[in-house]
C-alpha cells in the first residue's frame, strides 16, 4: 500500500485503486481540508498558517497520487528508467497557497536522461497525477524538465528563474533535488546576480505603473498593485539572490533592515494575505481586486461588524492602506540598498557597509545640520532633529529648493522622530514660513508635499489634514482615498505651472491673472480638510477647519477670504456645467452672480480642473472640458462688462446675420435667413457656431419643402444629420422636424434602442414650431459612433416613434441585454446595498429664480431604460423639455432637465410639480430583487 503513516486512509492508494475512486478520494479530501481551513479563518487564522495548510492539503493528496502513479508504472514497467523528483515551484513553492491559486508543478530527471526514456514516464505520470487535480477543478501549471533544462529556461526567461528560487521537493528522489537545490543556489548567487536585481527592479517600477502608481487606489488590486502581495515578494526575491540568504530574518543581520523594520513588514504581509484568503473565500473565481461591491462582504468576513456599511468599509480599508504602505515604504527601502550595490564594478561585489564607506570620500557640502552629496541630503548626525525639530519640516524645503533627494537612512530619521513636531513647532513662524515656501515653488510642490505625507510629518505639521489620510471616499467616481485625491489635485497643478501641453496653457494663463497664482496650492491642499468630518456638509465644515490654520501660517485677511470661498464653493462650478445649459446667458449671468470677483472665477476655473484631474483618471474629458470652459468665459465676460455685455450681444448677432445673407448660402433665400433668426431666441445665435447654423438652414429648407409631399404633418419624416467631433471624442447628431408632444423622450428612445450613449441635448423650438434638436452622443464605451448599423437602427426607430406612434420600451430592453451579454457577470446584493447607501435614488424639482427656469433633477442608479421612462413621465405629465444634460459615472445616473409647461407657459402650480416629482422617484428607484445593471 502506498502512503505514509501520515498520510489520511482516504488517501491510501493501492495500484488497484481505480483512477475515478482516487479522483473521487481527492475530492472529498480538498473538500474536508478546505472546510476546516476556512473554519480556521473564520475563527481568526493568521493569513499564513491558512495559506501553508491549504499547501498542505494539497501536498498530502500529491505525495499519494505520486506514490501510486510510481508503484503502478513499477508494477507494469519494472524498475524506473531514471530517477524523477516532483517539484512545487512558486507560491505553492513557498507553501503559500490562497483558495484559488494557482499550483505549479515540475517533473525533475536527471541532465543525461534520454528523451526516449523519459516521455513514456512523463506521460503516465501527467495522466495519473495531474488528471486527478484537473478533475478536482484545480488550476494546475506543469513542467518535466531535466537539470539542464532548467539552467537553461532559467538563464532565458527571468519568470522561471524567480519560481524555481522557492522550489521545493514534495516526493521522489532526494538525492537528485538536493544536487539540483545546490547547483542552483550557486547559479543564481554567482551569475550575474547584478542583472537579476536591476531587472527585477524594471520589473517593480512597470507594474506599479501598470496598477496606478499608488497604494490607495479605492478599488486595489491585492497581489499585484502597490504595496500588494508582489512587493513583498520581490524584496524577498532579490534579497536572495543577492545576499545569499535562506530566509527573510538575514536581512537584519546583513543591515538591510532594522528588527522592527522587519516585524512591521512580516505583519502587514500576514493582513494581506488573510484579506486575499477571505476574498478567495467568497468569489467563485480567481480574483485579486478589492471592488466596491466585494470590499463590505470582506470586512463583514474579517470580523468588522459594524451595522453601518459605509463605516465598517472605512475601517477595513484603513487598516488595508496601512498594512500596503507598510510592504511599499519597506519594499522601497530594501530596493534603494539593494541598488546602491549595483554601482559597484561587475567583476567586484561590495556589501551595502562597503558602499556606504566609500561614498562618505565624494565632494560633500554642509546645511543646516544635513550633509549634501551629489544631489543626496543626508543627516550630519543621528541627532539632527533632537537639536532643532523644526527640520522636520525645513528638510523638505530645502530639498526642494536643491532639486536634491532625501538619502533613505535620513528618510527613516525622519520617520522614527516624527513625534517631536509639537504643539511648539507647529506653531512656530520658523516651520510655517519654510511650509508657506514649500507651497510657493511653482510646479514642485506634489514631491515635496508627497513624501511629507509619505513620511509621516504632514499630517503631524498640519494636523487638520491628518484626518483624511486613509480615509476612504464613498463616491463611485473617486478612485483615491481623500489623502491621495488632494496631493493628486496638487500634482495636476504643479503640471499647469511646468507643462505645456494644449489642454492646460488656458488654465496656466486664467491662474496668471489672478493677484496670487501660488495661493491656490494652498487652496486645493485645504478643499477636502472638512471630510475628516463626513461627506455631508464638508465645504462648510473644510472653512471652519481652514481658519485657525490659515492665521497659524499668517495668511493675511484678503486671501484668507478667497481661501475660504473656494473651499466652501469648490464645487459649484461644477455642478453648474453638469446641470445646466451653458449656452443659455441665464446660466453664466446666475453663476456670475454668485462669484462677484473675477479672481474669484479664476481661481475657481483652474481648481474645478485639478479637482476633476486629481479624483480619477478618464473622468475628465474634452466634452467635459469644452463645458467648463464655456461656463468660465461666458461668466467672466459678463463679471467684467457688466450691463454692457447685452448691447455687445446684440450687435454680434446682427454681425452673425449679414455674414450668412452676404455668405448667399445656396439653396437658401434670404427671407428664409431672416425668418430664421426672427423666430429663435437670441441664446441660439450667441452659443451656435456658423457652421452649424448654416447646417440648421439648410435641414429646415429641406424639412419645408417636403411638406407639400406630405398626407399630414404627424408622418413627416425628420431630417438628420451625423457629424463626428473627433477632438470631443463624440458624435453630434442634428434632428429637425414639426414639434410635437413627447419629441423628446421620443428621440431619446430612438437612441437607446441604437445602443448609444446620450451626453447632452440642445433642444430649441423656432416659433413656426419647427424643432431643432442637438443630441452629443458616444458609442457605449465612449467615442465617435462609427457603427454605421446604430445608426439606421436609430433612424428605423425614430419612424416607428413618431410616425406610427410605437412603444420603444421593449426595443430597448432588448437592445440593452445585447449590449450587457458581453460584459455580465455575477453580482450579488451588496453592490445594491453599496450604491443605496452611498447614492440613495433622489429626484429635486425646483424653481431657479434667477434663471427663470423649473429644473428637474435626480439621482439614481442607472437602469436599463432610465432615460426614456423618465422623459416620457415629464411628457405624460404634460411638460417639455426644453434642455437636457445627460451623465452616468460608475452605474450613477446624474441627469438635468428644463421643463416648461406644453402651453410654454411658466410652471407655477405646486402641486402639478409634486405629482410629476412623486411619478419621478418611482421611475428611478431601482426595483425589487433587480441584480442587473444598466449599461
């Protein structure tokens, strides 16, 4: 019988055991295993003894697969050929094995096995051996190898030299494995070990870029994102290879890192993992990423039990922040020693002590108790901030200042000494002047300000900023913890002030025309401090943190004022593009209102932008850009000019009228110029370029002269036009024909039923009630439409609509199952829960008196449908839309619309508005048991 006294009877092969029973045995077997582990988990295992007893769950079950397949192939073969050992490489190497990971296997010979001999033993070992784990529904990776093959893969490819480092023998020749275990650790020690290192360094700095560059990313990546799983294991990886080392405890005694250096490093690595085992857990399949909708059920999982969702996620990711920064700060500092050996000549090996030594001889400068070499700011001494604590705070200033890095030993002083920043030295004008300075550098403030934070001396100067460090943001759009969105906003800022790529030399030049360009580093430092307190009511919170801070740094009246306005309205410009029509002048005359100070706007402009920018990437966009920028000249003209700006409006539309009659457009008579620009209203001349009012002309003289060919103006057909806006990303499409009740939601479901994704809407009504509709649309995952198919499925459903009157709601259901079969997967209640408790369905139905505008607002989970059953409710409750701004961030639909009532005239009845609102809110609430999302 094959087996070991250890080994469990259900695993107690005979050669007589039938493959399909053993299979069955090694089900039951992972499945019995598997429970216990997780009972253990539950019960508060640490991540690595979880990880080492699904290994060797797994080892048992292979030694006695190997032992059988052995005995069987002696029993019908005789004697083996050659010696062969079963080799586990990777993760299951080191005994680190998650509930999905995968499992990497070598099949070891001898270097001077014949081929012929060992592909009969090859074969019957991957059919008895790894056939039974593919059943089992493993995901097994195999290799046979001999000795010299494997030198040889390891020499070619550096991903099979990184696996067979933890190669480690589970059954079959000791002897063989021991050689080949010893040749090895000679190879990789001895030949080129320098290249390894810098490889493997290239290979840290590519996928911390390919996984966002940042620890507090909302949604990380456990394995592979920064401060993941993968940092750990490259330090330990290169420590090997370079130091000769067994174990990751000889980097203390080789002066790589300190004791406690180490014990923080191993616990944080332990979190990790026992977060990747609860995520294994729960999914269905290998995942590695903590999403919104996983990351309540993960903490629910690691014992955070508190009732509040939002809060039991923000306790949870803190801790996984901290645990991450932990293994990025300690990877780093391991990688920056490891590279300093790198310098030495090829043919030498220095230890980091000899490295050091010999760079104490370069040409040295001294400041203010730090030693410059070579663009290096050391310390002069251990006790540098004992002597003077405000250093602290004037080393980031004069690195700065000398364009110079901060030496990794000065970078740990720093850390270890961070408590002597007191009430004192915060308050003292030596630290607040040099801070004030660092925030005075136009485009180097982010690095200065970054490894402030980084090091734990940010958040202890100014301690009001210290609350939002690892606070996590429960808005689907920000993808960053509030810490790292503000030093994000900044970093956009340094960029305005240094690059000069078209898109920010507009914003360079708004923020150059304001009394103090440099105070807005301040202002964005100091928008978000008011979350520390909670979401809601954080503007007005963030300026009553603001003050006392502002008078600590000697900010004088007039700026502490403008500070203090941008905080507490750094959103509203925003708001205003996303819900407001930007080409109405009731738009920019209300906002001008409520700025009253051109510096004021500017320096709202430029923050908006860096806000937007620093929240996540791919949310801004050109589309997005155009808006905004409208709103900031359109506002600003009217901030400067006043009550002359309607005299100027005027002559420009009378300017716009005789160059398109001098023009003599063809096909368009002059009466038909003039008709034209005696029935719109002035807002359609001042925000329509040239172009698309002669387009305009041109579709309306089509739509006149089909009508005499027409029964009835109900089956007149539309005319469209398709124009692509490549520098928007997007498609403008143009609709005119005979108004009519519904047009709206009529239109929208035509595009819904195309698969297209509506941004915004001009809708414009000349008084002979002619329609003339502006729709700015993008394929589903954004861009220009280029399905030539999406649009006649458009133009066939607009018939349909307006000439026979048909219900699209069905089509577009349809065509949105279509759409989201390609991208389904399996969700569960939580995401639900998740979107609830941070957006909660909202519909705002209000008079803006200012504008002389009823605006009807909501936000709500997106649904499939949404925007049509909305635009047909306000139809049904006999109003127009008259505009509309369209826009979906993460599945959150937030959508705008102008009504007016289908007489035209002012909507005043109260209660008429409650009805609609009520109608509203029972469109968007998302209905019961629903586990589809939009698309």
């Amino acid at each position: 019988m094959s087996g070991t006294d250890s080994t469990p009877e259900r695993l107690r092969f005979t050669t007589a055991t039938s493959v399909a029973d053993r299979t069955k045995a090694c089900k039951s077997h992972l499945q019995l295993e598997t429970s216990m582990i997780k009972m253990r988990h539950d019960a508060g295992a640490t991540g690595l003894s979880t990880a080492a007893a699904l290994s060797a769950a797994v080892d048992t079950m292979l030694v006695s697969l190997f032992q059988v397949a052995i005995d069987s192939w002696e029993a019908a073969q005789g004697k083996l050929p050659c010696p062969v050992t079963l080799v586990a490489l990777g993760g299951y190497g080191r005994a680190e094995l998650c509930p999905h990971s995968d499992i990497d296997l070598m099949f070891l010979f001898p270097s001077k096995a014949r081929s012929s001999l060992i592909t009969p033993l090859q074969e019957h070992l991957t059919q008895e051996i790894l056939y039974p784990l593919w059943d089992c529904g493993l995901k097994v990776g195999h290799s046979s190898r001999t000795v010299d093959e494997v030198f040889n893969e390891a020499r070619a490819e550096i991903q099979s030299k990184t696996a067979l480092l933890e190669s480690r023998r589970l059954a079959g020749s000791k002897s063989l494995y021991e050689t080949f275990s010893a040749a090895y650790r000679k190879f990789y020690t001895q030949e080129y070990p320098a290249v390894y290192i810098a490889t493997r360094l290239e290979d840290q700095l590519s996928r911390r870029d390919k996984y966002g560059n940042s620890v507090f990313l909302q949604e990380p990546d456990i394995k592979n994102g920064v401060g993941g799983l993968r940092d750990y294991q490259n330090t330990i990886w290169m420590a090997r290879v370079k130091l000769d080392i067994d174990n990751i405890e000889e980097v203390v005694t080789q002066n790589y890192l300190r004791a406690a250096e180490l014990k923080s490093f191993q616990h944080a690595y332990d979190f990790l993992l026992r977060v990747r085992n609860e995520l294994h857990f729960q999914s269905r399949r290998p995942t590695d990423v903590l999403d919104l909708e996983a990351q309540p059920r993960i903490a629910l999982g690691l014992g955070y039990t508190t009732p509040d969702i939002l809060r039991r996620v923000e306790l949870f990711m803190r801790d996984y922040y901290r645990a991450a920064q932990e293994i990025y700060r300690t990877s780093k500092l391991v990688e920056n020693r490891l590279a300093l050996t790198l310098e030495a000549p090829p043919d030498e090996k220095f230890s980091f002590r000899e490295v050091i030594r010999s760079r104490r001889y370069e040409k040295t400068k001294r400041l203010d108790g730090f030693i410059l070499r070579a663009k290096e700011l050391s310390a002069a001494s251990p006790d540098v901030f004992q002597e003077d604590p405000v250093r602290l705070v004037r080393i980031f200033r004069h690195s700065q200042r000398l364009g110079a890095q901060l030496h990794f030993d000065l970078q740990a002083l720093i850390r270890e000494h961070g408590h002597l920043i007191t009430a004192d030295v915060i308050a003292s004008e030596d630290a607040n002047t040099s801070f004030k300075a660092i925030l005075q550098e136009p485009g180097s403030v982010y690095p200065a300000l970054s490894l402030m934070h980084e090091l734990g001396i940010l958040g202890r100067f100014i301690p009001e900023f210290d609350g939002l460090t690892c606070l996590v943001q429960h808005e689907f759009y920000h993808r960053y913890t509030a810490d790292i969105h503000t030093l994000n906003t900044i970093r956009e800022l340094d960029r305005i002030l240094s690059e000069d790529t078209p898109i920010v030399l507009k914003y360079r030049k708004a923020l150059r025309e304001t009394s103090e360009p440099m105070l807005l580093y301040l202002i964005l430092l100091l928008h978000d401090i008011g979350k520390a307190r909670g979401i809601r009511g954080h503007a007005e919170n963030g300026v009553k943190i603001a003050e006392p801070l502002l008078q600590r740094l000697h900010i004088g009246k007039a700026n502490r004022e403008i500070v203090a306005f941008i905080i507490q309205h750094h959103l509203m410009m925003a708001r205003f593009w996303q819900k407001r029509d930007v080409d109405d002048p009731a738009t920019a005359e209300a906002f001008s209102q409520q700025i009253s100070e051109p510096d004021l706007l500017r320096f709202l402009y430029v923050h908006t932008y860096c806000d937007a920018q620093g929240t996540a990437s791919g949310l801004w966009n050109s589309y997005k850009d155009t808006l905004h920028t409208q709103l900031y000249r359109s506002s600003l003209e009217h901030l400067i000019h006043g009550d002359a700006l309607a005299e100027r409006q005027t002559q420009r539309i009378a300017m716009i009228r005789q160059e398109l009659i001098a023009k003599q457009l063809p096909h368009v008579r002059e009466e038909e110029i003039e008709a034209h620009f005696n029935l719109l209203p002035d807002r359609y001349f001042l925000n329509t370029t040239q172009p698309d009012i002669v387009l305009h002309l041109g579709m309306v003289n089509r739509l006149l002269q089909t009508i005499a060919e027409t029964d009835s103006i109900g089956s007149l057909r539309p005319v469209v036009e398709w124009r692509d806006d490549l520098n928007r990303s997007l498609t403008v499409v143009h609709v005119v024909t005979w108004d009519r009740a519904g047009l709206f939601y009529k239109l929208a479901g035509a595009f819904s039923v195309a698969g297209l994704s509506i941004l915004s809407s001009k809708v414009v009504s000349r008084n002979d009630h002619i329609a003339i509709d502006t729709f700015f649309v993008t394929e589903p995952g954004g861009g220009v439409v280029e399905n030539a198919k999406a649009q006649k499925l458009f133009n066939d459903a607009l018939e349909k609509s307006l000439m026979h009157n048909k219900d699209l709601l069905p089509e577009i259901l349809r065509q949105a199952e279509k759409q989201a079969a390609a991208k389904r997967y399996s969700r569960d209640h939580s995401r639900a829960e998740m979107v609830q408790a941070t957006f909660p369905p909202r519909v705002d139905i209000y008079h803006e008196l200012s504008m002389h505008r009823t605006i009807v607002e909501i936000q709500a989970p997106d649904q499939i449908g949404l925007l049509f059953r909305v635009a047909k409710t306000i139809s049904e409750h006999k109003f127009d839309i008259t505009f509309a701004r369209v826009g979906t961030e993460r599945h959150i639909a937030i959508d705008s619309f102008y009504i007016v009532d289908v007489s035209d005239e002012a909507v005043s009845d109260a209660n008429r508005l409650h009805t609609l609102r009520d109608a509203l809110t029972e469109v968007v609430s998302p209905p019961r048991n629903a586990t589809k999302t939009a698309v």
